[in-house]
C-alpha cells in the first residue's frame, strides 16, 4: 500500500482542543481538513452540484449514510486512513505564552480603545489580563506551540484528487480554534519520498487556476465551493516576511481592523451591515435580535456565521508571510431567512458592494501586495 508521510507542525501556536478543550494533536480535525479542501478541489468538476459532491465525498471518505438506487445501504470505509504519531498535549500554556511587546491594533474611532493583537485575533482562546475575573496577565488555553511537530502518514489509493487536496490544505491550512484568523496555521514538509508540496501559492499554477471563480459568480451559493478571483488574479494577498509569528499575526490584526472598518461603513435598516458579511457574532453594537436563540421562529440555534476571508501565516525560505484569501459565497440562506424583507433586500443589493470595497482596501494596504500583481 502507498504511504505520504509528512512532518507536520504549526507556524502560529494552536488551539486544537480535545474533549477537555485543552490543546493535543488529533487526528479528526486532519480529516475534517482534507475534506474542505476536497470540496473546493472538486467543486467544479461536478458542476457545483452539491448532492453529486456529496456522494462523491462519501465514496472516498466513507460514509454511513449513502444508498444505492434500490434504496440499500451503500456504506463503505475511507480510501484514505490516517496515521498521527505521537498523539501528545500541547505544551504551550499561559506560563510559556511570550511576553514582551507586540503589536496593538486600535479598535475605536476615537484611537484611544488599543488591544493586542494575539488578544484581538484569539479572544476566548487567549484572555486578556483582567482584576475583575482575577487574571493578574495574559490566559491561554493550553495549545500546540511552533517548536511542536508530529508525524502524519496516510495510506490512500494513489489518485491525483488526494494530491491536489493536500497540496490546497499545505496553502490555506489552519486548524482548531480561531483558524480563520490565522491560528493554527499548518506547516506540511514531505518525509521519505514522498512528492513535495509548495508552502505558498504562485498565481499560475494550473491547481490554483482550477479552484479560481470570479467573484461576482460565486454570489449564487451559500457554501464555500471556490477560490474568488476578480480580473483573472486570484483574491489572495501577502504581507513582507517577518522572523517570528508574533510580528505576522500582529500584521494580520491590524489588517483585519482595517477590513472590518471598511465593511462597517456600510449600514442598513434595523441594524444590519456591511460588517456582517465578515461573520456573526459582530460586536455589541451589531448585535441582531432575529438571531438570538428562540428567535424569530423558536429556532433553538443562535446564529452564528464564520467568516469567509481568511488569514493564513506561512513558512518560505525567507520567513513568515501573512496571507490573506477570500473563498466568496452568498450569505447563508438559513441566516438569511430569520431576516425581515427590509433587511434581507439591503443584504441583496450591497453584497457584492461590500466585498468589492473589501478588495480595494487590501488592494491599497501598504502592508500587502497582491498575488499576482508583480509590484
């Protein structure tokens, strides 16, 4: 049976829980990554169509809940089985959390309100110092620091699907808790033989090319299913390199109060806004009443909603690079539905604005330059 080993370990500390949410390396969310990526990969090859992917998916990953045309159960194991040695806690703890200056963002229009950075990307993961809850510095939950790595080995048919899927989840990896902002952000580095993998995208790889849609198609459906391009270049961005996580996630914090400035420049009846595309919950001040659990229709879920522009930090030869990337899709029907007509028509036609004015914003940010863009 083929074997892919690979040395896996994280550019920025990870909060990947385990029952007890405490930091430990796992196999599960390894997994759940190559699914997502599979998902994008495979998108457009069957045509977008969710229950063909969905099938599909199942036939590879395994599945207990598939049936075959007479209605008999068509369950069947992984193609793919997955091997993590060792399965150990994480070692970096609210002791071992590094001191000293890092960047702050302002969060207030006034520029008194400052935060720091890893507080500002981290909130719940990472607490700040507080006499009230008794927290005299910094608190973490325990996680995965950098200086960690483990051995990840999979046994897989040999197919040119698993290779593109790894090769997406080595770009745009993050996993555990805050992923999106850039925690957890994966390293992957080919042991034995096994092919080699890039750590940063280049616009003209056919891979990248394949997963690319422009955006303004990508408004049609509500789940991730591509990569967004706007004017053949892809919606990625990257920041200098810089020698220690610290200073890139403090790049990443500062980018990300500017996006979300931008976004909350557009406001629209009963409180919605252009600051709810980039996720909910939003802030007091954007809080909606439609999405409270029991509400408006006793639906017992709160609402939440993950951002769909992601950060990454990545390892290359020169350093640590931010990355920025934007996998665009409509706002979420099932959110969408617990809207009234007047919100649900401003979210309709300001959707693609909003995004379009994102994109000019980290177009214009000294602190990146688009990939592709050759400046």
């Amino acid at each position: 049976m083929k074997r892919l080993e690979y040395t896996v370990s994280f550019t920025t500390p990870a909060f990947l829980g385990n029952a007890e949410q405490s930091g430990q390396w796992r196999t599960p969310p390894f997994k759940a990554l190559l699914r997502q990526w599979w998902r994008v990969a495979a998108a457009k090859s069957y045509g977008f169509d969710h229950r063909a992917m969905r099938e599909a998916e199942g036939d590879f990953f395994g599945n207990a809940w598939l049936k075959d045309a007479h209605d008999h159960p068509n369950h069947r194991k992984s193609r793919i089985t997955l091997r993590l040695d060792p399965w150990m806690p994480g070692q970096m703890t609210s002791q071992s959390w590094p001191g000293g200056p890092m960047e702050s963002v302002t969060t207030t229009a006034d520029g008194k309100g400052t935060v720091r950075s890893d507080v500002y990307l981290g909130f719940g993961p990472v607490l700040p110092p507080s006499k009230k809850e008794n927290r005299p510095s910094i608190t973490i939950r325990n996680a995965i620091g950098p200086d960690q790595s483990a051995v990840l080995r999979l046994f897989p048919d040999d197919s040119d699907e698993l290779r593109r899927t790894l090769q997406l989840a080595a770009w745009f990896g993050t996993l555990g808790s805050r992923a999106r902002n850039g925690w957890g952000s994966l390293s992957m580095t080919p042991m034995n033989g096994t092919p080699q993998l890039t750590a940063l995208p280049d616009a003209n790889t056919e891979l990248l090319k394949s997963i690319g849609l422009e955006c303004n198609g990508c408004f049609d459906r509500d789940w991730a299913h591509a990569l967004g391009t706007r004017d053949g270049k892809p919606l990625i961005w990257v920041s200098q390199s810089f020698k220690d996580w610290r200073k890139a996630m403090g790049c990443l914090a500062n980018i990300r109060v500017e996006v979300r400035r931008v976004a909350k420049g557009f406001t629209g009846p009963d409180r919605i806004g252009g600051i709810h595309f980039l996720g909910y919950p939003a802030g007091g001040r954007w809080e909606l009443p439609e999405f409270k659990k029991g509400q408006p229709n006793k639906n017992d879920q709160e609402g939440r909603l993950a951002t769909q522009l992601r950060f990454k930090v990545c390892a290359t030869p020169d350093g640590l690079v931010g990355m920025v990337f934007h996998l665009p899709h409509r706002f979420p029907y099932v959110l969408r539905n617990r809207l009234n007509a007047r919100q649900q028509s401003w979210l309709n036609e300001h959707e693609k604005k909003v995004w379009q004015a994102i994109h000019q914003a980290l177009d214009g940010m000294a602190r990146l330059q688009r990939l592709g863009d050759g400046k």
